[in-house]
C-alpha cells in the first residue's frame, strides 16, 4: 500500500512512501507535470531538463565497505536526465545534439525509439565524435552555460535548453 506520494518542489523528483520498509525516488519527474494532450500528439518532444551539475562525488559507503547487507538505493545518474516522448516507433533512430556557445558541437547522443516516455542521461562531457584523442587534456567536463539540445526523430524535431553548473575548482575544457 503507498501511504504518501510527493513532488519535491526543488528537485521535482517523485518521492513514494509504501507501507512497510519502502521508500521510493523517481528524479526528475517534471517531463510528468509537462507531458500534455498537445505534447503526446506530437511525433517527438524533449521536456525542459532541470539544471545539470557537474561533480566528481567522493565514494560512497558501499564502495568502501564491499558490504551485502546494507540496504539503500542508487544515486541518480551523473549528468543531465534527458527526457523526451515518442509518439510511434517507426524504427527510425533518436538523435540527441548538443551544441555549446556559437551553436559548437559539443556531444551526439543516441537515444531508444520506444513510443511513449525515454530517458538518456549525458555525462556533461564532450561525445569521442566530437572531442580530439590528441592534445593530452583528456575528458574533462564541458564549461558552465547553457547549452542548445535537439533531438530528431524522422523528420520531428524538438529543441530545449540546459544550463549546466559547474563548482569552483573543478577543471572544464
């Protein structure tokens, strides 16, 4: 039985509260609150990402204990939570790009094609297509901004924008 259901207002994260021992997160539940009539007629549409932060986190207690008999969820995916819906699936491939200042390229992705609500998380790092091997800097995070997404479906397209945050200290491209 679920005793409480909740949208965080700062995270918008869907918090499920069973009756018993459960607890349940679903991050980043806002493209629910935007998914409309308008939006599922559409072939393809990317919901407003929340603003991605890019860490290094330290590790966390199961990383150094290697224990089995402690109980507890995973974190969210590193990155930016990319939702978009897909009206049908026609079998055509879901392209995700992301471009920087000056409409840069700065990562590809490729995303399921399933019809309904997708998911793919970036790293916040430049995509192996786009970044040189050579130069010795290595991935490193993209810099602080806002950054331009569109995805592509067929012949759909929809388009958003995410900032990414990055902490002081923590080296960029």
């Amino acid at each position: 039985a679920v005793d409480d259901i909740l949208v965080h207002p700062r995270e918008r994260d869907l918090v499920v509260a069973t009756h018993g021992r459960s607890l349940f997160l679903f991050d980043d539940a806002g493209a629910l609150a935007q998914l409309t009539p308008e939006v599922v007629a559409k072939d393809v549409h990317l919901f407003a990402p929340r603003t991605a932060v890019g860490t290094y986190p330290l590790p966390g207690f199961a990383d150094w204990a290697g224990t089995t008999g402690i109980y507890r969820g995973a974190n969210p995916p590193e990155g930016a939570i990319l939702t978009y819906w897909i009206k049908e699936d026609t079998g055509d491939p879901v392209k995700i790009a992301i471009e920087g200042p000056g409409e840069k390229p700065v990562a590809n992705l490729t995303g399921t094609s399933r019809a309904g609500l997708n998911r793919i998380n970036w790293d916040l790092m430049p995509s192996k297509d786009v970044l040189s091997e050579y130069g010795g800097e290595g991935k490193r995070f993209v810099a602080p901004g806002e950054y331009k997404l569109t995805v592509k479906y067929g012949k759909a397209r929809s388009e958003q924008r995410l900032k990414v945050e990055i902490p002081a200290g923590v080296e960029t491209r």
